[in-house]
C-alpha cells in the first residue's frame, strides 16, 4: 500500500521576516526625535577631601533668600528682611554685591516650591554679578 504524500497548503514564510523586523528598526531609530535635557550651567567647586576647615561666615558677609511654595522671594541682609519681588531682586542683589565683594549668596527654597522659582531667582543672581552663591532645599 502506497501512501500518498501530504501536500503542505500553504503557509507564511518567514525567510525575509527578519529583514522587514530589522528595516522597520532603522527607520524608526532614524526618524524618531531624542529630547536632551539641559541642566543648569553651574560651574561646581571640586570635591573636598575631608580634611578642609569649616568656613564660618560672618553675618555681615552673608544674605539669605528665601523663596515659599507660592514663589514670594524673602531676603535678609545685615540683620533686616524684607520681602523681594522677583523684578528688583537683580538690582538689589547687584548694589549688595558692589559694595560688599565678598557676600556669599544662599538662597533656599521650600520642597513645595515650583522648580521655575529657583531658576528664576538663581538666573537674577548670576545677571547681578553674585559669583558665590549656595543652594538647598529645605
């Protein structure tokens, strides 16, 4: 008895399916836009090896800002505070910095706080001259 031999009906073939997965990769790479994230343009001091000093600052070389969840800019300067707006604060930080060159800058912002307001108050500062400057969050 003689069997007959089963026809294969038909199939996909699959020979070029690793061509057409890999054409579909490079067009896709290709063509798609990579977003690149710019941080801030800070200029960071060299890691210390544990064996500087503590600075302590005087008060009268030290203006703290401040900055709340809502954005309103407090500052304190030779013992005063007063609240700043974001418009005059490159101007009084510039006539601070005129006359005491050695005032050291720290501006805190709350965690609440949008990021905008920091970057804001932190562009104000570098535009007014204030080369020492210390950021935290609080």
């Amino acid at each position: 008895m003689l069997r007959r031999k089963r026809k294969d009906l038909g199939g996909i073939p699959t020979a070029s399916m690793s061509d057409v997965a890999f054409l579909l990769l490079v067009f896709f790479l290709s063509t798609t836009k990579f977003d690149i994230k710019k941080g801030l343009g800070i200029v960071l001091p060299a890691a210390s090896d544990g064996t500087q000093k503590k600075v302590r600052l005087k008060d009268d070389n030290l203006t703290k800002i401040w900055i709340d969840k809502d954005g309103k800019i407090t500052m304190k300067s030779g013992g005063e505070e007063r609240s700043v707006p974001i418009n005059e604060l490159q101007k009084t930080i510039h006539n601070i910095v005129t006359q005491n060159p050695d005032m050291v800058i720290s501006l805190k912002t709350d965690r609440k706080s949008k990021y905008q307001y920091m970057v804001q108050a932190l562009d104000k500062l570098q535009a007014a001259g204030a080369e020492k400057i210390s950021l935290s969050t609080n």
